[in-house]
C-alpha cells in the first residue's frame, strides 16, 4: 500500500507539469494488486479523491453563466470567471484543474482490477462499470472546459515526465474516448441496476445513462452529430431507471439525501470533508440586523460561513414566483425589515441572499455543519435531458417538462402548465425550468452552451458572440513552456 501511495503521489507531480522534478523512474507496486480487499481499497480511495473535485466541477458549470455576481455581504469570490474575464495571462484551473492525478489512478485501476480474482466476481464488474463511468465523466467535463485536451488512458509504470508529454488531442477524438467508456461501464453493469452498498454516493449504472444522454446531447448540438446523437441521448435517459422525483419538501437537507432522487451525489461526512457551500451563506456578526423579504429578522439563522457569491437580479427576478416552492432556494436579505415581495431589482435595502438548498445542520457545538451531499445527476435532471432530446428530435417535450414543474407548483399547478410549443420555444421553456431547478448545482453554463444558436451569448452579459473562442479556457503559458506538445487553446 505504502508503494502504491508512492505512485500517486509522483502522479501528482506529472498532474502539477513540474518537469525540474525528476521523481525515481523504478517506482513499483509489486505485490499490491494481488487481493479483492486491495482492490476494494483502491475503489474507495478513487471516491475520496474524486470527492475533492467536486468545488471545481461546480465552479465550471455555473459560474461563468448569468446566475451569479449579484450582491454579498462580504468581498465576492469567482469575480473573474463571472465576469468571463479569460485570457492568457488570466489563465483558471491551471494545469488542466489536476484532473489527471484523478485519471492516472483510474488508469491504474482499470488496467490491473480485471486481473484480480473476486470471490464474487459481480462485484468486481461492478466496480469497474462505476470507475469506467467515473472516467467517462472526468473526461467529458474537460472537453466541455477546454474542447481540446490530452487523452491518457494507460497506467503509469514508471514514471519518467517527459515520456508523459502529449498533444491536445481533437474534440471529436475525445467525445469518442468518452463514447468508449461509457460503453464499457454499461458492459460491466449489464443488467445490474442496484446501488453499491445501496447508496447514491457511489457510480451506477443509472449515473452512466443520465452521463450518456448528457453527453449525446452535446456531442449532437455542439460538436454537430444530429440526429443520431439525439436518439442514442433519448433511448439512453429512457432506461434509467429506479429513480422518481420526490416531494419538494423531502428532496434538501442531510436527512433526506438517501432519497429516491439523487441518481450520484458527492460524499460529505463529518470528520472526513465539507462541502463547499459556507461561502454561500454568511456571518452571524453580519445577520444580526438583517431581515428576510417578509420581514422576519434572520438574526437567529445559524450561519458560520461567509458571503461569497449572490444571485444575480436576473435569477431572484426568473425565481420570484411565489407559486413556485423553488422560490425558497434563497433566504433574501434586507436591512429594513419591510416586505419585499415581488422582488425589486436595484433595492438599496437588498444586501444579499442565503443559498437554503445545501444549508447544512447545526452540530451539536450550536455550529452550523455543511455534511449536505452535493448531487452531480438526479431524476429531475433526466426528465429535463429527455425533454430536451425530444425536443431536438422534433418531438412533444412537455410531459418531462410538465413532471418537474408540477413538482415545484405542487397544489398550484393548475395553470401553470407548459404546453408544446415550437422547437425554439421549447428550448426557451427546458433552459428556464433547469435554470429555477438546479439552482448551485453547477448546470447553467453547459446549458447555455449546449442550447446552441448562439443563446448562450444572449443570456450571458459578460460574453460577446465575437469571443467566441472563450467558450474554451485558455492554458497557462507555464504549461506551454515546460510541454513542447502542447498548443494554446484556439483563438487565444
């Protein structure tokens, strides 16, 4: 174990592209892939890393969009990815965001599990379904990040770094490496549609098909595979299944994370790591003369965080229906103690706003603890994905639409229905519902994105149709100068 410790860590030396660092070339493991209970080990250590990616994930899915950079109490964070302020010399999640000291473990264990004799041998299929669909995630979130990039699929032997040099490999070259293992992860499920250990918090075979209609969706509209992307997203998100929405009040909050919703969610415990979500919330010195938009003071709400990151008045405005639970996504936060409803853009009384979706508890120290789960796929996500493949394809979206949506009106539905319309007014109409539903779950700018048409430079302030090229993230100068392989992203 030590020695496999060893290799990691020398992984995360060709991950930080520190070419002066010349680690020992005989690194070996020898002896370490030789028990079920080694590679069980293995798999866990592979969640607790790909745990500590989840705050980047989430930052390149949302931040960039026109959800944030509203007011905070405190000094706003991300104001640069916000403001879509990217260049070369402005360069974010340097070093491709360390992604490959996840996929170089993930290599390793792909390349030496199928080796390893199970006393079920179930179980060992089971776990490589979970890593390929795992790999398959990691991948398609850096070609959505930076089109093109390095694929490495093979494990590290030795570690020599300038054998680990690659080129950028094409976008359509990587959206296949992504097809493959998607395949190979429903290979190993086959007809498996359980849990691991019966939680959420671990890959399945239901997490690889809501993957694949994310990914056939993309590579149909951005990467211009049509139709036939379409249908493989469609008939994908139409077998997941075992999973339902639940009541609105039963779908936040730590007690109720083993719901039957959450399809993956990311694993926070105490004594082990918090989400990100703290910075979401704010100080008590800070909310003592605060008051909620009806008035209440919110002096008594726990919070130990800090006030990072404020909706943006466009969001309060699109969520301001008091019809619509999902309203309550926010505490909005006043200085007046009057009523503020409907919401005013531009209030001077206004000054901030409490994500309650990932609130947290109160520990037993009278502390607010952020153990909340995070979800990366839930079935509110597939309905919206399939209605959105429909959609594409030509076809009637609105009894996915329709599902979501009742949900959130619950008794006041009736007349709030979505009816069918044309294909570009049902873009409008799944763009808006996924907008008020995955509110901090790190959708909104692949939405905007994957919509096409250019509607992502029309909903988004901070990014013109001439920079184009900014959908990409640029590398930093660093990494072009210590890997002659590589290239700047296109248009920088």
């Amino acid at each position: 174990m030590k020695k496999y410790i060893i290799l990691i860590l020398s992984i995360a030396l060709f991950g930080a592209c520190e070419l002066d660092m010349q680690p020992e070339s005989e690194l070996t493991y020898n002896g370490f892939w030789e028990s079920e209970e080694a590679v069980k080990a293995a798999h866990t250590g592979i969640y607790a890393s790909y745990r500590g990616y989840a705050y980047t994930i989430w930052q390149m899915g949302e931040l960039r969009s026109d959800i944030w950079g509203g007011n905070t109490i405190e000094s706003p964070f991300g104001t640069d990815l916000i403001d879509n302020n990217i260049s070369t010399s402005i360069v974010h999640f340097g070093n491709w965001a360390n992604f490959y000291g996840l996929l170089h473990y993930i290599n390793d264990f792909i390349a030496n599990a199928p080796n390893v004799t199970f006393a079920n041998e179930a179980d060992k299929n089971h776990m490589l379904g979970q890593v390929y669909g795992i790999r398959a995630q990691i991948y398609y979130t850096m070609v959505k990040a930076w089109g093109d990039v390095p694929i490495s699929t093979e494990p590290l032997l030795e570690v020599d770094l300038e054998k680990l040099k690659k080129p950028r490999s094409p976008k359509a070259e990587v959206m296949q490496q992504i097809k493959s293992d998607i395949a190979k992860s429903l290979e190993y499920f086959g007809s498996d549609n359980g849990l691991w250990l019966n939680k959420n918090v671990y890959w399945s075979k239901a997490a690889t098909l809501a993957l694949k209609g994310d990914v056939y969706l993309w590579s149909g509209k951005v990467l211009g595979g049509g139709t036939a992307d379409f249908t493989e997203a469609k008939n994908a998100l139409s077998q997941v299944t075992g999973f339902s929405l639940v009541e609105y009040n039963k779908l936040w909050g730590q007690a109720n994370e083993n719901n039957n919703e959450f399809i993956f969610s990311f694993d926070y415990q105490q004594d082990q790591a918090d989400n990100y979500y703290a910075s979401f919330t704010g100080r008590a010195v800070d909310f003592a003369g605060l008051f909620d938009d009806a008035g209440n003071s919110v002096a008594s709400l726990v919070v130990n965080g800090a006030s990072r990151f404020g909706p943006s008045d466009k969001l309060l405005l699109a969520m301001d229906d008091a019809n619509d639970l999902r309203r309550e996504t926010f505490v909005r936060l006043y200085s007046d103690g009057a009523v503020h409803f409907p919401y005013q853009a531009g209030d001077a009384t206004y000054k901030g706003a409490v994500l309650a979706k990932f609130l947290g508890i109160i520990g037993d120290d009278g502390s607010r603890k952020n153990y909340n789960n995070v979800p990366l796929y839930r079935y509110a996500d597939v309905l919206l994905l399939l209605a959105e493949a429909k959609n594409n394809l030509n076809e009637d979206p609105s009894a996915e639409i329709n599902a979501v949506r009742e949900r959130a009106y619950g008794e006041n539905f009736a007349g709030n229905e979505f009816t069918n319309g044309t294909k570009a007014e049902n873009t409008q109409a799944i763009l808006d519902e996924r907008l008020k539903e995955f509110v901090g779950e790190g959708k909104r700018w692949w939405d905007l994105v994957r919509a096409g048409d250019g509607i992502v430079f029309d909903e988004v302030a901070t990014l013109n149709a001439s920079e184009a090229y900014k959908i990409y993230y640029s590398i930093s100068q660093s990494m072009l100068a210590n890997d002659s392989e590589l290239t700047q992203t296109e248009g920088y």
